[in-house]
C-alpha cells in the first residue's frame, strides 16, 4: 500500500513510508516521542527490516558530526537543480549517518519522489526506489525524537509506519508554509538552505489527479548527492 502520513484526529494528511511490513508515516501517526534522541552517540542500531536489500548496512559508530553540508542535485522540467542541504548530525547522528551512507552507496540516485500533498501540510516524499511509497533500504533506523522538533519551510524530515524506530529510507520536504503543525514524532535531520523556491516552482504545479495528496505532476528525480571532501 502506499506509505502515507497518518494525523492522528486531525483532519491533515499523514505521511507515510514502508521501512518493512508497512507503511512510512511522514506527517501525522508515528508513536510516541519520549522527548529526547533514541540512540547514544556511537551506538546506532540498524535492523534488518526483511525487505530486500542492495545496500551496505551503515557501521554503529556514526562517521559524521556536526552540521554536514551538502548538494543535492534534482531532475525536472528537462534540466537539472541544485538544493543545498545542511544535515544535523549533532541533533539526528543516527538518522544522518544512514541518510549519508545510503546516498554514498548510490541508494536514491535516479528514484522519482512519489508523494506531494497541497493541503494542510506542504511536503514533498521521496527516497524509495520503488516509486510506490513501499520501498526501503531492508533496515530500520532508531527514532531521534525532540519535544521541540518543528517543521517549518525547508525541514528535512523522516517518515515512519507510525510505530517506533520504523523510519528507513523515505524523507519529506517541507516546501511551503511557515509551520506544519505536525507532532514531534518525525526526526528532524536537516535544512534545505539553497534552492528551495525551484523546488517550490514544480510543487505549484499539484498532483497528477488535482487531488491534494498524490503523485506530484512535475517529476522530480533525485539525480545526485555530493559531500565536500574531510
């Protein structure tokens, strides 16, 4: 089924994603955030999720720190864009360290993001190579909650199945409005810090069925991610 974004007696839209046996939440019905990150430093636990799997599973000791910058370079309307992205490992090392290892490893090169809704909650969902909102990379990463996560414009974020430490490959992109107004239970990782009003560009043009919530009807392609040298 495809991975949506559960909001919980809200009215919204939930955001969702398959990490294994179900469906990655983005916006709305993970379960409860205890207020503080999951996993110790140096002590991040991937686990096999029984999805199939092409990708190396990242080592426990995380191998970044701090603020990570990165490009993102995007495929739509025939050419390409750069976004440029600043992670937070200090805030999210184990979910950061995955989103690294799986974007050096090649994992989100050429995947379409599938999902973008237009009302109640701004997101743009991508990173599953199936295109269908089912996909991961066969392993889970911890939770990273925050009682003062946000999800204002340009938030990189984790969807989830709304149960613990179910996030995998799927991320959402806050393209608009100040704040979502989505409960803290979405690990924040990220900024997008250049090239957010491109991105916006395509999202003004809606879904491929005028529904809020759907296929976006401008493609956009994770063609690359590229880290600046240590």
């Amino acid at each position: 089924m495809k991975k949506l974004l559960p909001l919980v007696a809200v009215p919204l839209f939930a955001l969702t994603a398959c990490g294994g046996g179900g469906t990655e939440t983005t916006a709305g019905g993970p379960a409860t955030a205890d207020g503080s990150t999951s996993a110790a430093a140096g002590a991040c636990a991937y686990t096999p999720s029984g999805q199939p799997s092409t990708v190396e599973l990242p080592p426990a000791d995380p191998t970044v720190s701090g603020e990570v910058p990165a490009t993102l370079t995007i495929g739509a309307d025939g050419s390409d864009h750069e976004l440029g992205l600043e992670l937070d490992a200090a805030a999210a090392p184990c979910t950061v360290n995955s989103f690294v290892s799986l974007a050096e490893q090649g994992y989100y090169d050429g995947t379409s993001c599938h999902r973008l809704t237009t009302q109640g909650i701004f997101v743009l969902q991508c990173g599953d190579p199936t295109g269908t909102g089912t996909g991961g990379p066969g392993y889970t990463i911890p939770d990273e909650f925050r009682d003062d996560m946000t999800y204002g414009l340009g938030t990189l974020a984790m969807a989830n199945t709304g149960h613990a430490d179910s996030g995998g490959s799927q991320f959402f992109i806050v393209y608009a409005g100040e704040d979502s107004q989505l409960p803290p239970q979405y690990t924040v990782f990220g900024q997008i810090t250049e090239g957010l009003e491109e991105l916006q560009g395509f999202a003004e043009q809606g879904t491929t069925d005028g529904s809020g919530d759907g296929t976006p009807a401008v493609e956009v392609t994770l063609e690359s991610f590229t880290f600046p040298e240590a």
